[in-house]
C-alpha cells in the first residue's frame, strides 16, 4: 500500500509540473504574440515613413524643377539655404518619429529579455526531485556516454523516456 501511494504521490507531482510548464508555455506563446503584433505596427508605421520620405523627395525634386525654369531673383546659395531649411523642416518630424520608435524597439527588447530571465529563473526554481528513483542521474548520464540508447535507458532504470531525455538535458549532455 504504501509503494502505491508513493507512485500516487509521485504521479499527481508529475502532473502538476506538468500543468506548470504548460502553463509557462502558454504564456510565452502569448507574449511572443503581443511581441509580434507590436513588431507588425511598427513595421507598418515604417513603411508610412518610407512612403512619406519618397513622397517628400519627389515634391522636392519638382520644386528644384520648378525653381531652375523660372528665372532666379534669389542667389545660388540663398536658394540652396531655402531648400535646407525645406528639407530640415520636412525631415525633422519623420527623424523624431525613427527616434520614438528606436526607443520603443530598445524597451520592448529589454522588456523581452527581463521576461526571458524572469522565465529562465522561475524553471530553474520549480522544484524538480534530482530523480524520483534516488541516484539515477549519474547512472543516466554514464549509460548515456557508454552509447547506450535513451530507450535502452528508461527501460532498464524503470522511468519514462522523457525523464531521461531531461536528465541529460539538464546536465547539457544532450
């Protein structure tokens, strides 16, 4: 009775870090969907940018066009301050905006990774028995660089495939 109470004991524990780490994975997979949706955005407000530039060029274009087939009262240099100043004015408000939105993509990359690390650690803190069988670590991980199967493995220490596999990938073998 009491060995199927400990297996009972141990399968509701298999369980419930299993309902953890779905649960980590849903949360992951839906803020790397906010991440993406917000990406898209600005994309899209870059792409607006782009096409203002390409429109803001061309009327420049035309209007040096416009200036060099009417007769000039202004200087050469008076005419080429006046187009600066045109072009500053007309680039300054598209320059702040890359500004914003480099500063927008720095803090959402630094919101990413804080969240990543905050991930990393709470995995790392969720406590994980070293092995439910005692000392089957260092038997998992000699077997495994003897050239022995993971099957082979599980099998012959009585524990699931998946066991192995993150005993090994715990210990960065595999």
């Amino acid at each position: 009775m009491n060995l199927e109470n400990f297996h009972f004991t141990i399968e509701y524990g298999v369980l419930a870090m299993a309902a953890i780490i779905l649960y980590l994975l849903y949360y992951v997979y839906s803020k790397d969907s906010d991440y993406s949706r917000n990406i898209r955005s600005i994309a899209s407000v870059v792409e607006d940018l782009n096409r203002e530039i390409f429109y803001l060029k061309r009327e420049l274009k035309e209007a040096q066009a416009t200036m060099q087939k009417t007769p000039s009262r202004m200087s050469d240099d008076e005419i080429y301050q006046e187009i600066e100043r045109s072009v500053y004015d007309m680039v300054q408000p598209l320059s702040m905006a890359l500004k914003q939105i480099q500063s927008n993509i720095e803090s959402i990359e630094m919101e990413i990774e804080s969240r990543m690390a905050q991930l990393e650690s709470g995995v790392k803190q969720i406590s994980i028995p070293s092995s439910i069988h005692g000392n089957d670590d260092e038997k998992i991980i000699s077997l495994f660089q003897q050239g022995v199967s993971v099957d082979t493995i599980a099998k012959e220490l009585h524990i699931s495939k998946p066991e192995v596999e993150f005993v090994l990938k715990i210990n960065k073998i595999k």
